[in-house]
C-alpha cells in the first residue's frame, strides 16, 4: 500500500462521525475487552465516541475512539448507539432515565448537568430545544439540592458553584441553593414560542424564592404576586392555573390573623395585591371566584 493511499484511509477512518454515546458514569476504556485489562482513561457520562470494532466474550465489548485519537474498551451495555438522526432521542432518553433516578450523589447529578450543557447547543429544533431547557433546570435544581448544608466552601462543590453564580442563590432561612428566579424566566423567555415555556414559567413557582416572610402579610403578597401572579401573567390559559390560584384561599387563611400596622403596610401590600387579582381575573380557572374573594378579605382595612 502506497504511503499517499494509506493516509487517505486515516483521514478517512479519523472522519467517522461518533456512533456510541456513553451512558454511564465514568466509563473506563481498557487497553482489551476484558475487566481486568489496564485502564487507558476514563469517560464522563454523555461523552460521544466513534465505534471501531466490536468483540470480546459473547460479543460484549465495542472498542471506542474518543475525539482526541485515544481509543479503548468497554462493555457495550455502557455505550448506547446512535445515529444523527435519532441522535437528539438517545440524549433525551438518557437525560430522562438519569432525571427519573433518586439517590443520585453530587458528582453524578454535576455531571448531568454537564452533559446537558455540552448537548444543548447542538439541539436546533425549538420544540426539542425547550424540552432541554427544562431538562437542563431539573437537572440544576437536582445538583443544587445535593450541596450538603454547611459545605459550599469545600470541593467539589465551591467551584461549581462559583462556575455557576450569576444562576444560583443561598437561600439563609432554609440553608439551602436555589436557581435564581431571573436565570429561569430569562430561560422562559428563550423558550416562549414552545410547549415547554408553560412548565418552565410553573418551574419557576415550584422553584420559590429566597427568604422568609416571618409573619409579614405584605411579604406574602408580593412573593405570591411575583410566583403564582407572573405564571398567570404569562400563561393565563396555561396548564397549571388551577394549581396556581387553588393556594389563594388557603393562603388567606394562614394570613386570616396577620394584620397590617405600620403606615406604609397597605400601600406596600396593594402594590402587589393589585396586579395579583388581575392575573387571577384574566384566567379561566375553575376556582378563579374563590380565589379573588380569598384575595379580597386580604385587603380588609387597605380598601380596595
């Protein structure tokens, strides 16, 4: 074989597009199809890799070829196939599985998100874009939830948070890490033209804010107006809307005993009371009625 034809197979063979997906964490590629075979390197979860061969016991190992020339080893249970086409499938059914899994310590839930990161901008269809999106804030609200209170300043978790501070916020009164509202609304509105915007803006409700009320009746309206009160604004015929003003009757009556008492409590509390009963107003939600009449007894002695 010429040395001209035997280079225009390795451009060739280095050509191949990735047909392996690696669905677990930290896959060790091995230098033969066998356990106990030296380990070349190991592979994240969601790593895309170009298949060589196969082989092994029964059939039961593929060899891998990541993007930098290495290749090793694994058993073919660990690396899904995937074509271009059904490429953006094989990733959200992982998403799915590694998201529907509980236990999850941090690194394997970090190293989900990071997956997502790496896939999303190669996702170009809008529906399937905002299906990633919400993947993508399940994902960090998974990770948040596993930083052990008290340890935000130790590895792995200080530097991904501070990797990621323009998007979470401490939460004092519970100790805890949260998306930040304005991270998830910008995110909803990228999204806004698909189906998924509806349940990225309810998201945005389940996500909550930081703080604590401690008793402050004006508080509460204007956290509900900013959760429940902005889902309606931008999805009044949305598809949680019975959920987001079935809480108005019961919040009134936690609040039935709270009262406001400084000069400025009613102006603070109409501030946001009045574009609260807006929102509900422009709904069709089954319980919308019980909802103004539970946001009108908040208002008794701030007049209307």
């Amino acid at each position: 074989m010429s040395a001209l034809l035997a280079a225009a197979i390795s451009v060739a063979f280095l050509a191949q597009e990735p047909s392996r997906l690696i669905a677990a964490s930290n896959v060790r590629l091995r230098t033969s199809p066998a356990e106990a075979a030296e380990v070349v390197v190991g592979v994240p979860l969601g790593t895309a890799l170009v298949q060589l061969e196969s082989g092994g016991e029964g059939g039961g190992w593929v060899r891998l070829r990541l993007g930098d020339g290495r290749d090793g080893w694994t058993p073919s249970r660990l690396a899904r196939r995937f074509t271009p086409e059904t490429k953006v499938d094989v990733f959200e059914t992982l998403i799915k599985e590694r998201l529907g899994r509980s236990g999850d310590s941090f690194p394997a839930r970090a190293e989900l998100v990071a997956f997502i990161d790496r896939v999303r901008p190669e996702i170009d269809e809008p529906e399937a874009s905002g299906r990633f999106a919400l993947h993508w804030l399940n994902a960090m609200s998974g990770a948040l939830q596993a930083v052990p209170r008290g340890q935000a300043k130790r590895a792995p978790y200080a530097d991904w948070l501070e990797a990621r501070k323009s998007l979470v916020v401490f939460n004092e009164p519970g100790g805890n890490w949260m998306l930040r509202r304005d991270a998830i609304l910008a995110l909803h509105d990228r999204e806004k033209d698909t189906s998924s915007a509806d349940d990225i803006a309810w998201f945005h409700v389940i996500n909550r804010i930081p703080g604590e009320c401690e008793g402050f009746l004006p508080c509460y309206i204007r956290a509900s107006n900013m959760l429940q009160g902005e889902y309606l604004r931008r999805h009044p015929a949305g598809r949680h809307v019975d959920e987001a003003v079935t809480i108005f009757p019961q919040l009134a009556a936690r609040m039935g005993r709270m009262t406001v008492t400084r000069p400025g409590d009613c102006r603070e509390l109409l501030e946001s009371l009045t574009p609260l009963r807006a929102a509900v107003s422009a709904t069709r939600a089954i319980s919308r009625q019980p909802a103004l009449d539970a946001l009108e007894t908040v208002s008794v002695g701030c007049g209307k």
